[in-house]
C-alpha cells in the first residue's frame, strides 16, 4: 500500500541554517482540547523566538470543534451549535478539527530559515503531497485556494475534493498553528460549515478513498516527508 521509494532532496525544501538542532517531533494519543493545545503552542513558539527551546512539530486529535480563522465569514458558519466554535489568530476561514484527523502545528523558526512566507506555505503543501503519494495518492495544490486537493473524476468532470487544510500564523517570524490532514474523519461534520469559504468543492479523507490506513502510519510518512523537506527531527517526550 505504500510506495518505499522517495525522493532524496525535496524540490521544495524549507532548511534551516547548518548545524542546527534537529527538530522535535512531539505526538499526543489522547485527544487534545483546543484552548490546551494553543496555550502550548504559543507558549513554546515565545520560547523558540528567545532561543529558549527548539523547533518543534506537534501531532495530534481534538475533540469535534471548529475554528475561525481571521477571514471568516459568519455566513459559512451554517450549524453554529453543532460543536463549540472558537476564534483563532490563524490565517483562513472555518476548518473542522476532530476524532480521525491528524493535526499537525508546526513551530519554526523562520527567521533561521526564510522569511518568505509563499515559500513556507508551498512547503507545507508539499509535504502534505509528499506524504500522500506515499499511499499512492496524487494530491495537488491550487493557486487560487490554499490546501491540498484530490480529483474526484468518478464524481464528475472537474470535481475535487480537499483532503488536508493549511492555516497558518507567524509572530516573531516563528510559525504557529499549521496543518490537518483526514485520515478518518466523520466527513458529514464538515457540513456545519463551508469549509475554508470553498462552495463548489467538497473534502475527502484517505478512508474516503479507499484508503484504510491507520493514524500511526500517517504518522511514519509524515514524518519521512517532514525531514525531506524541513530536516532531521528527533522525538520529544510528550
């Protein structure tokens, strides 16, 4: 089911200065409630900019919630009382986070890498395509709608769906929040909004494909597509 070769050297790679620590790499199995993860987040993104604690990625499941990102149009919000609904600094518009999707916030120093926001975002596209090819995927991005996206033929000509959301945010050039990728989410909870503003295409997951993967899997390919990508990372106790 998953493809073992790999390219050695991102086309899109983010690197950081020579000789710098490795990243860590920090996985939750119980799910994380929203205002505890971002109070975490934050927390240690201050302390990556004073050069007080080392870059890190953060993986895993909230409980079923949305958020708002600072685009957000209260018209696409269609279930307001569905699941509790929180505010967010992130770039984008409502997302859904829950059970069966994988979370990753990416804590980077880009003052050590680039400044170039652009090139940070098509990195994170392109380890999101790099880790689904991996399960034989062909996932793309778009230049008019950030993510990732997957074409749906079956369904029509011209149908797509997105299969994982970029939402991003940057404070003394050190990133925060990041990406979600569904790997077994209940899709019908997407419907209390529209998703990232984006009518006339629908979401999938790797289930949803046809892809009965499990999360640690997901997690091993990320993980490989990460350090093509952003470099060596070491595991963080959580």
């Amino acid at each position: 089911m998953v493809n073992a070769p790999r390219l050695a050297v991102s086309p899109l790679a983010f690197p950081k200065e020579p000789g710098s620590d490795p990243v860590h790499w920090r996985v939750s199995d119980a799910p994380v409630g929203y205002e505890v993860a971002v109070a975490w987040m934050e927390a240690r993104a201050e302390a990556i900019a004073r050069g007080a604690a080392p870059e890190c990625v953060w993986l895993l499941e909230h409980p079923p919630l949305y958020t708002a990102g600072t685009s957000a149009r209260l018209e696409d919000l269609v279930a307001p009382e569905r699941f509790p609904v929180y505010a967010t600094g992130r770039g984008g518009q409502y997302t859904y986070h829950g059970p069966g999707q994988r979370v990753a916030y990416v804590m980077l120093d880009l003052g050590r890498r680039s400044r170039d926001l652009r090139a940070y975002v098509a990195s994170l596209e392109a380890w999101l395509i790099e880790t689904l090819a991996a399960f034989n995927v062909r996932a793309e991005r778009r230049e008019d709608r950030v993510g990732v996206w997957v074409r749906r033929p079956e369904k029509g000509q011209g149908v797509e769906d997105k299969i994982a959301a970029i939402g991003i945010r940057v404070r003394r050039w050190v990133s925060f929040h990041g990406i979600s990728l569904n790997v077994e989410p209940d899709l019908s909870h997407f419907d209390g909004i529209v998703p990232c503003g984006v009518r006339q295409h629908g979401v999938t997951s790797l289930v949803d494909l046809g892809l009965p993967v499990s999360m640690a899997e997901v997690d091993m390919q990320l993980r490989a597509a990460f350090e093509e990508i952003f470099g060596v990372t070491v595991l963080e106790v959580d």
